[in-house]
C-alpha cells in the first residue's frame, strides 16, 4: 500500500505522470489525476512518513478493499490525500482519490467511480 501512495503522492507533486500508473488506477481516478498533477508545490521529492489503512467494504464486488491515507511532506508544509484502492488480478487498483481542500479546491470534487 505504501508503494502506491508514494506513486500518487508523486503525481500529486508533479514528479511522475498518471499514465505511468495505468494498471494501477482506475479510468476516473487517471483523469482526476490529470487535473491535479503538480498541484501540490514541492520543490524536492515528495516524503510519505507513514501510510495509514485498513479493511473497507467491498461494497458487493467480493474483491478485497482497503482504504489509506497518507500525508505528503514537502518543505514547511505537509498535504493530506486518501484513497480506496481494490485487489484486482494480483494488484492494487485506485479506485476512489480524495485531497485536501487546498488541492480539491483547485479540481473540483473528489473522485467517485460510477458503479
């Protein structure tokens, strides 16, 4: 899960492009991200001190979800971004992205995948 958050964190930053994530997101979240890429200033690379998750409700897919979140550090002032990420085919897949207002607001509302 960690590994995933800090790929998200580093499109958030502006350091890595969402297509390079393509097996890893969902097609809403890659156009959310998108939008957002490079949204949060940063002028090093982003730090990811620890990725917080837990078990989420499949909501009827049968797949197993976990929902995270994690703060990004950069410089004198740290973001905040969750996701729901699902087990499909051996992997992680984002399925859901939600920031900080501060970001949000840039964006519009946060991503939700049409069932």
């Amino acid at each position: 899960m960690y590994l995933l958050a800090q790929r998200l964190a580093e499109v958030l930053v502006g350091r890595r492009a969402p297509e390079v994530l393509r097996d890893q997101l969902a097609v809403p979240v890659r156009e959310e991200l998108r939008r957002l890429r490079g949204a949060i200033p940063c002028g090093l690379a982003p730090r990811l001190g620890r990725v917080f998750h837990q078990r989420a409700d499949a909501g009827g897919s049968g797949a197993p979800e976990v929902e995270a979140s994690a703060v990004i550090g950069c410089a004198r002032r740290s973001r905040v971004f969750a996701f729901r990420a699902r087990r499909v085919e051996g992997r992680w897949v984002c399925v859901r992205l939600e920031t900080d207002s501060a970001v949000r607001s840039r964006s519009g509302v946060p991503v939700v995948p049409s069932p």
